[in-house]
C-alpha cells in the first residue's frame, strides 16, 4: 500500500520467481485493503507444474523495473506487465507536452500513445497484434485522463471496443512525472 514497500516486495520476489511472471504493481491509498493492516494484497495467474503450456519471455522494450519482464506469452495469451511511458532511464521525452506549446497536446494522450505504441511492439514481437487486445486494466492518478486515452485506443484501434478497467491511484506512480500505468491482455493466436 506503500510507495516505500515496493523495493522489499521487489527483492522478496525475485528470490521467488527467477524469471519474474508479468507484473503490475500499484501502491493505494492507506488502509487500501479490506484489511487495514495488510500491506501487500498479490493476484496470480499460473500455470500447471506439469501442464503442457509453456511461457516465453517477450521483450523489445525495457522493463519498468530492473530485473523485470515486460511480457510473458502463455499459450495463446500475451500478458503484458504495467507499462508506464517508460525510455528505459525516466518519463519519455515524447509522452510530455511541449512546454512552448502546452495547450497544443493533451497531458493525458502523449503517454498513452507511448505506452500503447509498446503495447504494439510487445504484440508484434509476440506474433499478434494490438486488434487482439482483450484486456485492459488502466491506473490513473487521475481519472479525468480516462476519456482522452480512452480516445487513443479508439484511434488506434479504430473504433474496435475492448474491456476496460480503470482505476484511480494514489500519486507518485514509480517513473516520476507519470500519471497512467497501462496493464494488458491480448490474444496471441
């Protein structure tokens, strides 16, 4: 639930998972959970020991956290970790407004274009394509942005519906400046 939980639950992960599984994290608000002590809630999605589906790794572009996967195929499925407009070293420079012409963009359309341009990238190196996104799950710092990145998935997708969440998050998110996480499933035939 906390910002400054986030490099132990990260140390404590990697001990388990030498290949991490695709992860979002999101600190909340306090309490945050039904539990008001409780500082961690974890939701999973296996695979059998001894099941014949295998995961592979996915990753043209850099995790947003080090030592993290980007994305993991499972099957026909291509879970994508929380994506942030993340260059691999901060916020990417094309994901902010001009500052000499600040009303000319939307503070909440240029991340999403670089996080959904990434979430093209992971489906092509996939094998599928952004049409086959079947899952989205949008963390906002502000959930005013959810109708101008709900615009760039119309865009991009032109017009083609898919499921969304979106959920309202406390500020910070982990790449300073950011205000969207974007987490996604998509069908990889």
């Amino acid at each position: 639930r906390d910002q400054e939980d986030i490099p132990g639950f990260r140390a404590v992960w990697a001990q388990h998972f030498p290949v991490e599984p695709a992860t979002t994290i999101i600190a909340t608000a306090t309490p945050g959970f039904i539990i008001p002590e409780s500082r961690i809630e974890i939701n999973t999605i296996a695979l059998a020991k001894d099941g014949k589906t295998a995961k592979q790794v996915v990753a043209p572009i850099p995790p947003l956290f080090q030592g993290g996967t980007t994305a993991i195929r499972a099957g026909d499925l291509l879970f994508i970790s929380g994506l942030m407009a993340f260059d691999g070293s901060g916020l990417a420079a094309e994901a902010s407004a001009d500052p000499r012409q600040p009303y000319f963009s939307s503070f909440a359309e240029a991340p999403a274009e670089v996080i959904i341009g990434n979430i093209e990238k992971l489906c092509t190196a996939a094998g599928t394509s952004l049409s086959n996104v079947v899952r989205v799950l949008q963390f906002h710092t502000d959930l005013a942005e959810f109708y101008p990145v709900a615009k760039v998935w119309e865009r991009r997708l032109k017009g083609r519906p898919i499921p969304f969440s979106a959920v309202e998050v406390p500020a910070p998110l982990p790449v300073p400046g950011a205000s969207l996480l974007i987490e996604a499933w998509v069908y990889a035939p």
